[in-house]
C-alpha cells in the first residue's frame, strides 16, 4: 500500500509566535521535526501555508506543498494534502513534535490494517495535574473510550498502570478515514474540549491507541523549548 508522513506546519501560532521557525539548539523547529521523520525512512511531506518555512527546509528530500492559509487545523491541512495524492495509509506528524521513531511508525501503519486511524500515548504520572496534556482513556482492546484535558480516570482508588495516559497527537489515517473525518461538522464534545479526535469518537469511528515507550514532547510554550532542548541534548549524548 502506497504510504507516507505528512507534517502540517503554519506560520501563525497563538502561543508561540511563528513557533515552526522557532530556534532550537540552532536550528528551526520544523527543520527538526522533518529530519527525524526522514530518519524512519517513510516518504515524507511538508503541507504548509508558508513560504518561509518552505523555504527553510528548501535543501532536504521532502516533498513540499503549499496549502490554504484558512484551513482550520492541521488535519485539514493534511487531508488536503492527501486528496490530490495517491496515497493509502498517512500518518499526521505535527509540526511542532520534533521525535519520531521507526518502530512507532511501523506500528501504526501495520494496525492500519485493521482500523482506520491510529494514534499515540505515552504512560506519563506528571501528566495528571497538566491540562495542557491531553488524556486517554481505552477500552480492554485498546480502543480510545475518550479524550480530555481533565484528569482523566478519576482514579478515586488510585490509578493503576498504564494509567495515566497521556495522548501523543500524532495520528494514522486510512485515506477514506480523514477525507471523511474533515469533511464532519465539529461536534459538541469537541467544541467543549477544543479536542478534534472527540469528532471522531462522536462520528462513531473507533481510534486505536498504541501505548509507546518512546520520548515524545510537542512544542507549545517557552517552557517547552527549554524542556525539548535537555531531551535533545540527551539523546544526542
């Protein structure tokens, strides 16, 4: 099956002023995040709304396409993308998450096969008291039950493992799967959350939940420009 990564990248950015040209040890944060999804070795692509960022990373083997600036999220943005490609399975690799993994990748593209879109979490304590860290729940097959920036379970007898689990926002798709998810309306749990994957559960489209071991830790804040610096420097140590 015809597969690749695309990565959703724009210019504007309400927290971080045009945070995929944000410096980071050096070097853009788009720049990052495209170099390690080359390195799984998947075809990779850069949808985005800039001719700054394009121009960035100009001088590495992605494909570059440039997309409507009035597209509402990321998603959108890939599924545009995808509509004029001929193309499978994709997986949405934020442009604001700088690590990606070969095994992760191969493990969302294999369950693929049996579900139409797959997602990321991590087994992360802190994540708890962190609204800004989005949390999953599954049913006993791995199925997302629900997503939430509350504390969520409640865990009124403690929590057990894997629990917490935060969500990594990195999503596998079938491309019926997203053409269909961006062409819903927002739904009311989504709008209430500001959380796009509740359409999906809403909508009745089950999402797969692969709990990694792997570091990942998106770019929103100042706070997190610092802590991607130390992870960086850590794993190149």
């Amino acid at each position: 099956m015809k597969r690749a990564i695309v990565v959703p990248a724009r210019l504007r950015s309400t927290r971080l002023p045009k945070k995929p040209l944000r410096r980071i040890k050096g070097k853009p944060l788009i720049r990052w995040v495209l170099e390690r999804c080359l390195s799984v070795g998947e075809r990779v692509i850069l949808a985005t709304d800039s001719d700054e960022i394009a121009r960035e990373v100009a001088d590495l083997p992605v494909e570059i396409f440039l997309t409507p600036s009035d597209l509402p999220s990321g998603t959108d943005r890939v599924a545009h993308v995808v509509k004029n490609l001929d193309l499978d399975l994709v997986i949405n690799h934020q442009g604001d998450e700088p690590f990606a993994y070969r095994e992760d990748v191969e493990r969302i593209f294999k369950h693929l096969e049996e579900f139409p879109v797959v997602t990321l979490a991590v087994m992360d304590p802190e994540a708890h008291r962190r609204p800004e860290d989005v949390k999953v729940v599954v049913d006993k097959d791995g199925r997302a039950l629900y997503f939430s920036r509350s504390p969520i379970p409640f865990g009124r007898k403690g929590l057990e493992p894997p629990y917490p689990l935060k969500h990594v926002g990195i999503y596998g798709f079938r491309r019926d799967t997203i053409i269909r998810f961006v062409a819903l309306r927002r739904t009311p749990l989504e709008e209430m959350e500001s959380l796009e994957q509740l359409r999906l559960l809403e909508n009745g489209i089950p999402v797969k939940v692969l709990i990694t071991r792997n570091l990942y830790h998106g770019v929103d804040t100042e706070e997190d420009v610092k802590i991607v610096e130390r992870l960086l420097e850590t794993q190149e140590a």
